[in-house]
C-alpha cells in the first residue's frame, strides 16, 4: 500500500506507475476527497476549538452564578455540526481507504519499461537443451503411459483443470516436495512453516490479493475465509502487526502448501494436462529484510530457486520482467522457466518478487532501526522454490528414455527409493 502523503507529494511518480502498469486506476477522484477530507479536518477543528471556548465561558459563568443559556444553546448546536462533519469524514476516509488499496506498488527505477512480456528482458540460460534422439512425448503421454496421473477420474471428482495423481506419480509429487523443502532448509537456510490453506479476508488484503483479484479467488462465504492462490499469503502475514528486531532481520520462511485459482488460463493447449491448473502444489519462499538491503536479498532469492532447477538438472532461462507484465504487488521482479522439450517452449516455474514496503505498510510489519531508535516497514520478497507442475512436465519429458522409461535425476532416487520409473 502507498501511503495518501505519499501520493499527495508524489503525484506524477504515482501516475507515471499507473502508466507504466497499464492500470486504469483514476486518481483523480481519490486527490479531490483528500482536499475536501483536509477541508473538513479544518473545520471541525475549528468547531472544536470554539466549543472549547464557550465551555470554558460557561463553566466561568455557572462558577459566578450568571446565566448562561445562549453560550449553552451555542455549544449544543456547536456539537451538532461537529457530529455531522465527523460523519461526513468517516464516509470520505472509507472511500480514500478503498481507493488507495487499488493503486499498485511503485515500480522499481531499474525495472525495463514495455507494455507486455514481449519487453521482458533475457537475463541468463543454465544447462542445455536436451537432444533426444528419438520421437518425443509430451508429459500427458508419458504420465499415462506410466500410470503416473489420472485426468479423466480427476474430473469426476472435481471438474476440470484439477491434476489426480496416481501410484508411482503420486510418490514422485512427494518427493519433489520433500527434496525442495529439504534443500532450502539444509543448504538455503529457511525455517520451516506447514501454513493453513485457507487465509481470511485481512491477510489477503495484507499481501495485495485483494480487493483487485477477488474474482480469481476461491471464496467460502459462510467462513468469510478464501482458498489460498499462494503460500505466500500466510507466510507474510506471520508478522502481522509486529515489530521485529533489526538484528533478526532477514528472516527467511519456506512452507509447502496446495494453492488454488480459480483463473486457469486460456482453452486450447496449454490448459491440457499439468501446465495450467486451479489447484497445485507449491513450495515457496518468503523473506522479510531490511530495507537497504532488499535488493541484495532479491538476487540472493533468485539464487535460491535456481539452485533446485541446477539439481535438478534441468534446462532453464531467467527474465527480468519490465513494467507492463509486473504484478499489482510487486515493485521489481524475475521469471524462472525450465524448457519443454516435447512443446520446445520454456514454461515459468517461479516467480521471484521485491514488494518494498508495499505488502509490509497493509500488514503493519515493522523494525526499529538501531542508529535512529525509529520504527520503519520493513521490505518484503517472495519466490516460488517451485511450483511442481510445469517442474513435473520438463522432469518427465526431459528424462525420458526410448523404451517408455523415465531416469530420475541423483536427487530424488532418496526420497523415491528409485532411479527409473519403467512400464507397468
């Protein structure tokens, strides 16, 4: 959230990020309440110093037993407007309040401008593309070859666009997530936290899923309580409403969790299979920090989900993305993509984001800086350390053999018990 002083004092920085995040919020209602939100503030302050005045002209005339009536009458109808004008102000902050909630964050200095992920800038690749010598096989044949998951019973049970994983398949999504978590906690120094699925309404606001994406939400009304789209949402509201020691920071949270969207994505083929979803599993990373070194952390965070992919050894690129394809939250951010050999595309499996003080200013998450002794907010990042279905499209297709068979990678061959899935 941006502050209203903020946006008062910085008016053109706050459009040229309107622009340049193709939002079409209007603020120009939101600066005409704020004048006349400040105009009202002067006159019921006005009304209340002059009430103070006739109280004390009254209590100084019922002291020497004089009549007192008028300045009594006065004092009544004083009060009225001031009521009034309290309530006029009560309805203008609610309005200022929801309206600042539809501005996005500020977009970073350094982030490359453009209108649409045709901008996004090409950071670095890893690995090489692998070079199969025989016909390839999309993730869908290979899965239901080997019986890995089961889309038409997952449709019985919950519709479309939501994965059923089977046996063998169902053992490798574990060990993906466990391996994942594993690593970040042992070599990425992460603590660990096992979240609810399910987060309400404040904490959504908190970390800037709503009120703009509430239609993309899975909503249970009667709870007041919403299907979480990400793991980040609980993980950044641990510290809701606390101050947290300077020398603490940066405190570094990994958690798995499922995560829901009701958004799946365009029809066609890329909503087949496990490339778009409305449920998944997802391991993410979430860093609170200090706010001069945030942007230090949020490569150190990137580092971090690339080192699963490396592990993995799978085949990925990374992008920096410019303004127009940056999230409503996110101030600069970084798209990691593993390759699909069977699509010859790259797919993203992470997104590694800096929101400043953004999500901290709605969740009141602060610090108090040794050398002032002043309470500040601190910054806030997160990235997927990732999600497994796209991870699960380029394992399968990556390490698939010529007889059907799939050859696991070093990693998993502990948390699997195997290093080849074969044919039933």
């Amino acid at each position: 959230m941006i502050s209203l002083k903020f946006i008062r004092d910085n008016i053109d920085i706050v459009r040229d990020t309107l622009f340049k995040k193709q939002s079409d919020m209007d603020i120009t209602k939101l600066l005409d309440l704020d004048v006349k939100h400040r105009e009202y503030l002067y006159k019921v302050e006005k009304l209340r110093a002059e009430k103070n005045s006739v109280s004390m002209t009254v209590a100084e005339k019922k002291k020497n037993r004089k009549d007192a009536t008028s300045e009594i009458n006065c004092m009544q109808s004083v009060s009225k407007n001031i009521k009034e004008i309290d309530k006029e102000l009560k309805g203008i902050e609610d309005v200022i309040n929801e309206l600042i909630l539809h501005i996005p964050n500020l977009v970073h200095s350094s982030v490359p401008e453009g209108k649409d992920k045709t901008k996004n800038i090409h950071i670095k690749e890893w690995g090489k593309k692998p070079e199969l010598k025989f016909k390839i096989r999309d993730h869908i044949e290979i899965g239901e070859s080997l019986e890995l998951f089961n889309f038409k019973r997952a449709v019985k049970m919950a519709g479309a666009s939501f994965p059923l994983y089977t046996g063998i398949g169902a053992q490798l999504e574990r060990a993906l997530i466990n391996f994942m978590l594993d690593f970040h906690i042992e070599k990425n120094g992460y603590h660990e936290l096992f979240p609810p699925f399910l987060a309400n309404r404040q904490a959504m606001q908190n970390t800037g899923q709503l009120p703009k994406f509430e239609d993309d939400m899975y909503h249970i009304p009667k709870d007041h309580l919403f299907c979480i789209p990400t793991a980040e949402v609980p993980l950044t509201n641990y510290y809701q409403g606390e101050i947290i020691q300077e020398s603490d920071l940066p405190c570094k949270f990994t958690a798995y969790t499922a995560c829901f969207r009701r958004e799946a994505g365009s029809y066609g083929h890329e909503t087949k299979g496990l490339s778009r979803l409305h449920q998944f599993n997802k391991v993410e990373l979430v860093k609170f920090v200090h706010p001069d070194q945030s942007y230090l952390e949020l490569e150190f965070l990137v580092k971090d989900a690339e080192a699963i992919l490396q592990a993995l050894g799978l085949h990925y690129r990374i992008i920096e993305l410019c303004s127009g394809d940056l999230s409503f939250s996110a101030a600069k951010c970084y798209d990691l993509e593993v390759w699909s050999p069977a699509d010859k595309k790259y797919l993203e499996v992470s997104s590694c984001s800096n929101f400043e003080d953004f999500q901290a200013r709605r969740s009141d998450i602060r610090f108090r800086r040794k050398t002032s002794g002043n309470l500040e907010f601190l910054h806030t990042l997160n990235g997927s350390g990732v999600a497994t279905p796209r991870i699960m499209i380029a394992l399968l297709e990556t390490y698939q053999k010529e007889d059907g068979s799939i050859e696991l990678p070093s990693v998993l061959h502990p948390y699997i018990k195997k290093d080849t899935i074969s044919v039933p």
